[in-house]
C-alpha cells in the first residue's frame, strides 16, 4: 500500500511499492481500453478518479 512519508520541510511523498505500481498499470490500462487518440486518453483520464490506499501502521 501507498506510504505517504513527511519530510522536514513540510513537503510529504508517497512512497509505492511494486503491487501499488502495477495497479496503477493495470486501472490505467482498463479505463483506457479501446482509445488509441491521445487527447481521447487525456480527456477520459481527466475525468477519472484513481485513488491509492495509504498504508496506516
């Protein structure tokens, strides 16, 4: 799961693993099934929500 990371100057990062890597792949490659036009994949990603699952310990 995403791990977002605080850092000292107030910036945060979110540090992915290689499950959460190719889940993006794999949303990406789902919600842009079948569109081959470049602003078509922009507009359907701009219009799509993608969300990664923080890790809480």
């Amino acid at each position: 799961m995403a791990k977002i990371i605080e850092n000292l100057n107030g910036r945060r990062i979110i540090r992915l693993n290689s499950n959460d890597i190719i889940n993006i792949v794999r949303e990406y490659q789902n919600i842009t099934s079948g569109l081959f036009d470049y602003n078509a994949i922009r507009q359907k990603l701009d219009i799509t929500d993608l969300y990664l699952p923080e890790d809480i310990n």
